[in-house]
C-alpha cells in the first residue's frame, strides 16, 4: 500500500552536496537527484534571503454575488515557492479540500484536519458546486494561496512485473477558504518578527507631568521644599514604573526571538529598578531624576518609532508560512493577510536597522551614565528646545562626561568626526578660556534654549549672581530670579530686589515740592518783612505783643530750622533714592508740621493788616496736603513692596504664572526661576517662556531738581499779602458813617442803644488803658458767642491730642488706628463748630457784639481752627458752612457782617462771596 502524501518543504534541510561526474561512471538516483535538489535550494535561498518573502504585491480578493476574483499579483513563501497570478482570475465553484489532498501540517490541528474550501478556476475539469451556495458563509472566510508541493509515484507493482518508472514531483498553485478562526491558528506568522511587529507589541510611552497645578481650581500650596520634591518624585516614580514595564517587554521579546543584531537590554531593568529605589527622600536632584526619566521616554518613543519604520527580515525562517500566503478576510481584505518582508539590504542599506541599534545603544549609555550632579559652578550652554529630538539638543549635567555618549548623542544625524559639536554642562568652557571651542562664538540661531545648570545646592543669592553675570557675559536675552518654597516671607534670601516706577518719581516730585514750599517761605519772609517797614504808617504799635515783623522773623527761624532739618545733607527731603529716604524718614513731618502751625499762626497774627489778592506762599504751605500725600504714597509703595515679597514665595508665583515646569534652563525671552528652601539653599528651578522684569533699581537716582529764584516768580510789585488799613479803623469809620445814624432813626430804642453803647465805649478804654484787666481769659462780653470759642479751642486740643497719638510709633498699632479715626471725627464735629461760631459772630448776633469782641483773638482762634481741618470731608463741610455763612452775610445791607466773614474767608484762603 502506497504512503500518504505529504508536502513536501525545501528549506527545512538544504542540500549541500551534489555528484560530480567522472567519465564511464555508472549513475545512480541519488548522484543525479543531488544536483536538481541543490539547484532548487539555491533558488529558492535566493528570493527567500537576499529578495524576501510575503506577498510582493496584487493578490487582493474581490468577493460578488456569483463569483470571487482574485487580482493579480505574486507572493513568495518562506519555503521559496513563487506563487503567482498572472492576470485577474475568477472562481465560480468549490470542492472540499479533504483529506485525500497531501498532508500539509499548519492544517491540522493535532489529528483532526481542518477543514477548508478549494475554489476552482474556470477550466478545472472537477465538477464543483456554485459559489452562490456559500453566500451566507462568505463573509466569514479567509482566502489562502497555496503551493500543494508533494512526489507522486504513478508504479503499480504486479506479481509478474514491476517496472519503476520513477516519480513525478508536483507543484499546484491553489487558492484555499478557511474560516477566519481557523485562518488564525494556521497562520504562524509569528516566526517573521520584524522591527514594525516589534513595535506594535511595544507600549508608546508618555512622562507623568508634576503636578504644579495642574487639573485643580484650587490655590496650589507649595509651602515647603518637601512639598516641592514630592511632586517630581510622584511624577518620576509613575514614569520610571512605566519604562520599566516597556523594557521588560522588549527584552523578552527579543529574548524570544532570538535577535542577535542588536544590543542586549537584559540590564535595562536593573537599572531603572535602582532609579525607582532612589526616589524616596530625594528632594536636591529629584527634578534632574525625573528630567531623566522624560529623556528616557522621549528616546524611547524614537525607538519604537525607528522599529516601526523596519519592516525587513534577515535570514527568514523556513518555517513562517512555507506554503501557503494569507490573502486576506473576505469582508475585509486588509486584514489577516501576509505582509511583505525584504531582505535589509533592499531596505535602504539598514539603514533603519543601524538606527534602532543606535538607538538602543544611546538608551543603555543614559541608563548607565545618569548620576546626581555634585557640581557648584553655574554655566549656560546653547541647546534645542524639547520638541526637537533629545539627541539634538545638549547633554544635560547629570550625565558622566563620558565620551562614549558624547560619540553616540548625535545619532544617525551626526558626521564621522562631529563628536565636538555635540554641546554639553561638561564640554562648556567659560566665559573667556582660551583655547576652547565656546559655541558661544558661533552664531546662535539654530539654538532656541539655553540649558543653566551647575546651580544645585548652591545659596540662593550666590547662584543668581553668578548666573546673571553669565547672562551678561554671554549677552544672552534671559532673566532670572529666586523663589522660595515656604510662606513666611520673612525667610526671603536679602536683599531683596527694588523695582522703580513711576509713583517713586512721583513721590520724589512731591517730596521736592514740600522743601520748595519751605523754601519758598523762608524768602517771602524777608519780602513779608520789608513790605511792613515801607508800610509803617498802617502798621499799628504793639504792647505786649510780638509786632507783624517780629512774627513772621520768628516764623521764619521755625522755617529754616525745618529746612535744616529736612533738606540737609543726608536728610530726607535731600534723598534722590526711595530707599535713602525710607531709610531716614523717621517722624519726617515733625518739624515740618511745627513750621506749618507757626506760619498759619504768623499769618493769622498780621491779619488786621494784610489783605490777599492772589495765593502767597504762606497760604500754599498752610493749605498745601503735599507732605499728608508724601507719608499717603509712602504707605503704599511700602504695600506695594510687602506684595512684591509675597510675589517671592513659591505657591504665589505659581499662582500668579501658571504653567511653570521644570526644563533645564530657559527659552530666549523666558524667566529662569531658582527654587530655594527656608535654609537658602537651591534645590531646583523652573521655567516661563516670557520675561519677568526683576531687575534691582535700587540705586536708580531721581535727577537733581533746582527751585527757580522767588524773584522770578513772584515780582514786587505782585507780591501777594499786601499791607492794609486795619480793621478796627475800618469799624470805626463803618461806626460814624452807618451805625450812629441808623440808631437815631430807631427812636424806639435809642436809650437802649444810646446806653448800651456808652457802657460798651467805656468798657472798650478801661480795656485799652489796661490790658491785663481781663487776665486773657474772655474774648466778648458776650456768653454765647465766648462758650464758641472755648469749645472751639477745646476741641483744637483734643484733636491735636488725636494725631499726635496716631503718629506715635510707640503705641500700638490699634491705638494708632482708634485715634486716626477719632481725629477725623472730631475734624468734622470742629468744622461744624467753626461754621456755627463763624455764623453767630457774622450774622447772627447783634452788631454791638461784634463792636464790643477782641476781634484779632476771635480770628485768631478761629483761623487756627480753619488750619487743622485737613481731612476731605471735614475741608468740603467747612467751605460749605463758610459759603452759607459769607451768603446770608451779603443779604444785609447794613452793619460789619459781610466785612466779618469777607476777613475769615480770606484768613482761611477762600475766595470771599
């Protein structure tokens, strides 16, 4: 009985030998046999090792109602048996494909053959049934071309002859339907391990992002180094686990597949679990470890990407699919189909195949050569930004100097010989060196980053110090600055930068009017002065009391003695720097305001014979708030360096710039941030990709400003307070011309008038011949009018009782602020007082009362009054009642009112109704 037939495989044992014939030889089978059977071999070793194998091209199944084409194509199996399809075939009928056809293993499954549908071309002489009858099973089946390849012995032996006339080697092109699960098992494409197949088992990789805010509407808190450190360790541990798995998986694959062309990887995993261990704790460098770990990702994405780009198979085994080529899911041809697969060298001269391998070698050296920087010498070096490929850019700090990665690190991009150009912390001369290769020298613009590195444990000031000297040196467009990792400011590394705007400029302006109002004083007196000796005749004499001239000389000593002490040498108002004066401001106001109060009295003293026409300086320093404004802009420039300080700590700045990460250095036009802990120690830094000014003006100098001469602004002939006949002559001639004779008209009451009158005249010259008699305790005769006064006075007092208490550094901020607010409600209930004082004294009492009074004391208290008034709603309320006061003055037609409130209003330098 006859063997079963069998398909028959080349590949799987080659023949090595053939016969060589001599002359007269006697040839066997076996020596002719060996040299078709090599011959063969070497034909099909050929297309199998140097060409390829898989479907080259066509062989696309195209499935219709009566009937299935099959495109043209040709294909090789890994047995090198060429099956091709000249030109497009159709196939309307099938036959079971049984087990009477040669037994081909991949279509068992242990005993039991699968089983499958033969289609048969149009000339097949078997009788075959319609396709149609398929046509719900269809779309479930695969097609496979087939090479049925086996030896058939046509001898039939007898007991009388048995003639051998040998055996014929058939080679049947087929196509084959099989169920797609059935498909799947026969498959055995999993002896073709291309880099492409490769990568598709590989994981694409991404690095976990440390979480500064990320993903949260809440204040991010970054209140100490340990909070600071435990987001990169998160992010770093996550990305390291990651890797480690994906590295795994390639090593067994390799392992599997036996690939030998490639470096071993079986330490990679040591490696990274020692980068895992290494995390716990870690806070100086953990930003460099997880920097590390992105390198790693990022190297490891350009090595699955490169193995996807290689889909060559060197040396082929026989065994991936020897017979057979699967041609695709009818429903969807695209898949379980054949790939093609050519030899390397038809692949672009390995040249993908080289770059995996540099791939891999560059992945093994930064696995081997990271190590934790112990380096304190700041450097810049010119590098790429993170789009570009990692070995494009720099090589980072923490890598060993190793000139083995620096051989490498360019890749398939560098040129035999290029190792200089490969830029690195280690390679980077200074600022200077002779003899060394500075790509600072070169032009920069293919560099869009500048790694700043070298800074890592240094303090905090030493290291922006030497890095912005290196920003200059190299004349880079780069900023740096501190933040620290705490909440409490007071840890900030001193001293901390000055930024210069525009209100210290106003500031200083304001500060320079304040000593050129004092200036301005100080020569008036002296025209004041001059003026009362060319106007002796309206100057009345004094007993008892300072003259006009000596008033405004004693003023003037109060003047130039707050001159001295403010405009001196080194003294406040001298200060063209905010931080000069705020170093020597201390009560600066105190001897200005004790000028201000002796002028206002001066000019309230000469009152009775000077007159205003325009605003003189005493009147300006008087009404001038430009020294309240002075202390006013202070305050808030000092909040506003108090939240500058507050912009210094870490959680803020994050706050305030959100997306600041961690990237080595900075891009040209970005802000470097040094991260420092409460001891001022660095222990990482971060990045913005736009600037942040911080740079210190502490010694910005305002120019010099000069005082124009008093002269040139103020002529003697304009000279503002101009010398006048004196109120009382005034209501003396007022008395003769309106008062007498208007009282004789009123017959009804002239004994009244006529008494009253005698007594106040009489009373008047015992107070002149004897000033004392009243031991200066009474203004007026008047009860009404004089409880006013007092309470005027009175509260004159308790109000400069109030802000002396509220500038007093000695108490307590609450009870600084308690009296700030009581001095503003007394300013008000004070203005109301003046007003009602001012009303009954002009309007409401009677003229005799106004005849009678010490008007000079009367003006004197309350312009006194008027001067401490300095708040804005006191001042408005003020004004108000005065205007109220000087209208109703003007509806009288007789008597001393409207002269009364014009003097007041002058004295307290309001334009008179």
């Amino acid at each position: 009985m006859a063997a079963p037939l069998k398909i028959i495989r080349r590949l799987d044992a080659v023949t090595t030998d053939y016969a060589v014939f001599e002359r007269d030889q006697v040839l066997t089978e076996q020596q002719l046999n060996s040299i078709t059977e090599y011959l063969d071999d070497q034909s099909r070793l050929t297309r199998t090792q140097l060409l390829g194998i898989g479907i080259v091209g066509g062989l696309w199944p195209n499935l219709t109602k009566e009937a299935l084409t099959l495109g043209r194509g040709v294909g090789v199996t890994s047995d090198g048996d060429l099956l091709a399809w000249p030109q497009d075939t159709a196939y309307a009928r099938w036959v079971e494909y049984d087990e009477s056809a040669p037994a081909y293993e991949p279509f068992y499954a242990g005993e039991q053959r699968l089983p499958l549908i033969e289609l048969l071309e149009a000339g097949d002489p078997r009788e075959g049934k319609p396709l149609a009858d398929l046509a719900n099973r269809l779309p479930g089946l695969v097609a496979i071309a087939f090479m049925e390849s086996y030896e058939n012995d046509p001898d039939l032996c007898t007991g009388g002859a048995c003639d051998n006339k040998g055996r014929t080697a058939r080679n049947t092109r087929r196509l084959l339907l099989a169920g797609r699960e059935m498909a799947e098992k026969i498959r055995l494409t999993t002896g073709v391990m291309t880099g492409a197949e490769l990568a598709r088992r590989l994981p694409r990789l991404r690095a976990a992002r440390p979480d500064l805010g990320t993903g949260s509407d809440a204040k991010v808190d970054v209140t100490s180094a340990e909070r600071f450190a435990v987001r990169y360790r998160t992010a770093a541990d996550m990305t390291l686990k990651a890797l480690r798995e994906a590295v795994g998986v390639l090593t067994r694959l390799l392992t599997e597949r036996g690939v030998a062309s490639l470096p071993d990887t079986s330490a990679w995993g040591g490696l990274l679990a020692r980068r895992i261990e290494a995390l716990p704790g870690l806070i100086g460098g953990v930003q460099y470890l997880h920097a590390h770990a992105k390198d790693l990702v990022g190297l490891w994405n350009e090595l699955r990407a490169a193995l996807f780009a290689d889909d060559s198979v060197l040396a082929p085994a026989p065994g991936a699919f020897p017979k057979h080529l699967m041609l695709g899911a009818l429903a969807d041809p695209n898949s379980d189909r054949t790939g093609c697969y050519p030899s390397p060298w038809l692949n672009g001269s390995n040249a993908d195949r080289q770059r995996v391998a540099t791939l891999m070698r560059q992945f093994g050296l930064l696995l081997d050569g990271f190590v934790l920087p112990t380096v304190q010498r700041p450097k810049i070096t010119p590098s790429r930004q993170e789009s570009a490929p990692l070995t494009a850019r720099a090589i980072p700090v923490y890598y060993r100097a190793d000139a083995a990665l620096r051989a490498v690190w360019g890749g398939s991009r560098a040129l035999p010989g290029d190792d200089d150009a490969v830029t690195g912390y280690h390679w980077q001369p200074e600022p200077g060196q002779v003899n060394a290769a500075d790509p600072f020298l070169d032009d920069l613009g293919g560099h869009d980053f500048f790694r700043i590195e070298g800074h890592l444990g240094m303090k905090a000031d030493a290291a922006e110090k030497a890095i912005e000297k290196l920003i200059r040196q190299r004349n880079l467009p780069i900023a740096v600055m501190s933040a620290l990792t705490h909440n409490d400011r007071r840890l900030l590394l001193p001293p901390l930068k000055f930024k210069q705007s525009s209100l210290h400029s106003l500031h200083y302006l304001w500060r320079q009017d304040v000593a050129g109002h004092v200036k301005d004083n100080i020569a008036y007196s002296d025209m004041l002065v001059k003026r009362f000796d060319a106007d002796k005749a309206w100057v009345p004499a004094t007993t008892g009391k300072p003259s006009p001239t000596e008033t405004v000389t004693a003023a003037k000593e109060q003047l130039v003695k707050a001159d001295e002490q403010l405009s001196g040498a080194g003294k406040p108002l001298a200060a063209r720097k905010f931080k000069e004066f705020q170093s020597v401001a201390k009560d600066w106001s105190a001897p200005l305001s004790a000028a201000v109060v002796t002028t206002a009295k001066a000019r309230t003293a000469i009152g009775d014979i000077v007159r205003t026409d325009v605003a003189s300086p005493v009147d300006v320093l008087s009404a001038s708030k430009t020294h309240i404004w002075v202390d006013w802009l202070g305050d808030i420039l000092k909040q506003r360096e108090e939240r500058h300080k507050e912009k210094l700590l870490l959680t803020n700045l994050l706050n305030e710039h959100p997306g600041m990460a961690h990237a080595g250095g900075t891009a040209p036009g970005g802000t470097f941030v040094l991260v420092y802990n409460d001891a001022g120690v660095v222990i990482g830094d971060l990045m913005l990709p736009y600037w942040i000014d911080d740079n210190d003006e502490s010694d910005f100098e305002e120019p010099e400003l000069t005082l124009p001469d008093i002269k040139l602004r103020l002529p003697s002939d304009l000279l503002p307070i101009k010398v006048i006949k004196p109120l009382k002559l005034d209501l003396d001639d007022f008395k003769k011309a309106e008062i007498t004779p208007n009282l004789q008209i009123l017959t009804d009451y002239s004994a009244f008038y006529k008494e009253s009158l005698s007594s106040v005249l009489a009373n008047r010259k015992l107070v002149d011949a004897n000033p004392d008699l009243s031991g200066g305790k009474s203004t007026t005769k008047d009860a009404y009018l004089q409880t006013l006064l007092d309470r005027t006075a009175r509260q004159q007092r308790e109000l400069q009782t109030m802000k002396e208490i509220a500038i007093d550094d000695k108490q307590p901020q609450i009870v600084r602020d308690k009296a700030a607010a009581e001095a503003k409600q007394i300013e008000l209930t004070l203005a109301d007082t003046v007003g009602e004082t001012v009303q009954y004294f002009a309007v409401d009492a009677a003229e005799t009362v106004r005849f009678e009074a010490d008007k000079s004391a009367v003006y004197e208290t309350v312009g006194q009054a008027i001067t401490m008034v300095s708040s804005q709603d006191a001042s408005g309320k003020l004004q108000e009642n005065l205007r109220v006061t000087s209208e109703a003055a003007n509806k009288l037609k007789v008597g001393s009112s409207a002269m009364v409130v014009n003097q007041v209003m002058f004295n307290a330098g309001m334009k008179p109704r």
